[in-house]
C-alpha cells in the first residue's frame, strides 16, 4: 500500500471537503480551549465535562456517517453527498442537541452546564470532522 501524501490530498481530494474537514476540526480546537478556560476559571471538576466531550466525539463520529464519502471516477477525487440515511440521522441529531441541554440543566446547575453544553458540542464536532478526515482516508487510500 503506497503512502498517502500531502499531494495525493491536495489533488485526489475535492478542496470543499477538505475545507469541511479543516472548519469542523478548526471549531472544535476552539471549543476545547474555551472548555479548558472554563474549568480552569470556575473551578469546576474536570470528571463531567470529560465524560461530556467522550459522549460528544462518539455522537459526532457516529453522525459524521450521514456525510457518504466516495470516489469520482470522473473527477478522480473523494467527494461527499448527503444520502437519504444522513438526512435521518441529521434529524436525530438536532433533536439530541435541542434535547440535551434540557436535560443537562436538570442535573447541574450554575457555570458547569455551560461547560458541559460546550464539551458535547465541541465532541461532537471534533467526532464529525475525525470521522470525516478517517473516512476520506479510506476512501483516498483504496482509489489511489
């Protein structure tokens, strides 16, 4: 298996995914500094908001799947499509994000639910844009 480089990406992969990937990983290096800076200013545990951000990347990696990543013959590069099931899952996961902050504020109070929100929100973000980076790998790797 040949290794993939910097120029087999620039080339064989299509630069708005590559912009997707950059943004959402980009954001979510923002969001865990501001957790950080959170907890460091607050004084709050860092046992939840960790736990929060885990449940986020596993939640973000899971619906990084409703973004098909796939091969263009034609074009010769990785491209990405919402399909039908992503469509769904898009739904389930904007209902899970409309929905958890509810319930987080049942469970906690004060500067640690905002802490908590950021920490699922950053995970699933960092989930999304490392689920798509390891998928278009694959695909990368397979076609080229």
């Amino acid at each position: 298996m040949a290794e993939i480089t910097r120029a087999h990406i620039d080339r064989h992969v299509n630069s708005r995914l590559r912009t997707r990937i950059r943004l959402y990983l980009g954001i979510s290096i923002l969001i865990v500094l501001a957790i950080a800076y959170r907890i460091w200013q607050d004084g709050g545990g860092i046992l939840y908001p960790a736990a929060a951000l885990a449940i986020g990347i596993v939640v973000g990696s899971l619906v990084s799947r409703m973004i098909n990543v796939s091969w263009d013959a034609q074009a010769e590069q990785v491209v990405s499509r919402i399909d039908t099931y992503g469509g769904a899952l898009l739904i389930v996961y904007v209902i899970f994000e409309i929905t958890g902050e509810h319930f987080i504020r049942q469970w906690f109070v004060g500067p640690e639910v905002l802490t908590i929100i950021l920490a699922l929100a950053g995970g699933a973000v960092l989930g999304r844009g490392i689920g798509m980076g390891r998928k278009m790998m694959q695909v990368l790797r397979a076609n080229v």
